[in-house]
C-alpha cells in the first residue's frame, strides 16, 4: 500500500498490512466529549461506533486535505523533476558520442 496515504498518522505494522492506529468511541460518549473527540484527530484518526459496529471516521483538516488533493499526472512529475533536464543531457550526449563513433568507422574503412 501507498505509505504517502499513512503520512501524518500514528501507524503500527501488523503482518503484511499497515494499520493506522485510531480511538473509538461509542456516538454517545462522542457527542458527550465531542471537543476531546476533535482534538484528538490531530494524532489519530477518530472512529466512531453505532451498536458496535464502525460508521464513520473523524480525521483532522490537514490529514483530511493529503486525502483529497490531486495526484499529479506522471508527465508533470516526470517535467518538474529536478533530474528532467539533466537525464535529457545525457541522453543527447550519448546520442552524440555514438553518432561520432559512427562516422569515424565510416572515414576508417
């Protein structure tokens, strides 16, 4: 799985999978300490239960903005790379070497 998603989140390794550590409260107990609730989403992320079983999650903005914000396009990652530029070089200086190679065979024979 995609560590970028875990970032900025408590995590523990359980076997193969990665496991965000998180608190669970009961809706009551939520709504009764809802400001706790919410400073705890700067740690951990926040579940909250109905009978038992998990119905939603409470996550704080920053963490709720990596979540959402778009992925760049490979392109753009490729163009912005800091190594774009220079690869191309040395790309076009091998081009280069092995085009002079091929004309001093050419002069040779």
């Amino acid at each position: 799985m995609n560590n970028a998603l875990f970032k900025g989140f408590n995590t523990s390794q359980i076997g193969d999978e990665r496991v965000i550590k998180s608190r669970s409260w009961q809706l009551q107990e939520a709504k009764a300490k809802f400001s706790e609730v919410i400073k705890r989403t700067s740690s951990e992320p926040q579940i909250i239960t109905v009978r038992g079983e998990d119905v939603a999650v409470i996550i704080s903005f920053e963490n709720y903005k990596k979540l959402v914000r778009p992925k760049p396009k490979l392109y753009d990652f490729i163009q912005n790379s800091p190594l774009c530029c220079r690869e191309a070089d040395i790309i076009f200086d091998s081009i280069e070497k092995n085009k002079q190679l091929c004309e001093e065979r050419d002069l040779n024979l």
